[in-house]
C-alpha cells in the first residue's frame, strides 16, 4: 500500500516502489534540465 502511495503522490519518480537515491536522481537531472532551458531563453 505504501509503495502505491508513493507512486501517486509523485515521491517514486522511477515507479519502482521504493524512494530511494535513484529518485533523487531523477529529480536533480529534472531540475539541472529546466534551468537550461530557462539560461537558454535569455539569449
């Protein structure tokens, strides 16, 4: 039940049932992605 939750609510990015440092992961490349994109509007 708590790895359903976890997936719902968005905390198991890699859907794997389990939060762990791969789903940190996920969410810095995430992150480092979108202040690209931002950098990149201001050229």
């Amino acid at each position: 039940m708590k790895k359903l939750k976890n997936i719902i609510t968005g905390k198991d990015l890699n859907f794997d049932g389990k939060v762990d440092i791969k789903d940190k992961f996920i969410e810095a490349e995430r992150k480092a992605e979108d202040q690209l994109q931002e950098i990149d509007l201001f050229k």
